[in-house]
C-alpha cells in the first residue's frame, strides 16, 4: 500500500489499498447479515443466514468467544452441527 525506498521515495499503491479495502468491507458485511439473521429456534437451535443465502445451524451460540464464527478461520471445516 504505502511503501518507502530510498530511490523513489514513498509509493502508494492504489490497487493494494483498494483490495485491503474491500476484504475489509466484505468482512464487515458478513458479519452483519450473520447477526441480523441469528435466531434460536424452538428446539434449542442456534440458526443464522451466511452472507450468500445459505442456512447455517449450531447447538451453541456461534457469536459468544470460542463459538463457532470465532473459531472458523483455524479449522477451515463447515461446522455444521
């Protein structure tokens, strides 16, 4: 994005900062349409629409620490239970 050479001086790259803008943006986004959507159904299931559509289901709350939003990027997996 930013960066310093003694030969150039500072240099700004546009496409950098605009592709940090918009992974932050979609971040943004997918956990609004995740909040908005969370609900818990009469059975004691926690269940939440995933920023394309699809229904997700757990039998813990996904938002509280360690849950299952928080832990997805380390197992990479579906979590689906």
């Amino acid at each position: 994005m930013l960066s310093y050479s003694s030969d150039t001086g500072w240099v700004f790259d546009p496409l950098q900062c605009g592709l940090v803008i918009a992974i932050i943006a979609f971040s943004v986004y997918r956990n609004q349409v995740r909040r908005k959507s969370l609900h818990k159904r009469d059975d004691g299931l926690y269940v939440w629409v995933e920023w394309y559509g699809g229904e997700r289901c757990s039998a813990t709350d996904p938002s509280v620490p360690g849950g299952l939003w928080d832990s997805e990027a380390d197992d990479g997996g579906d979590g689906g239970d």
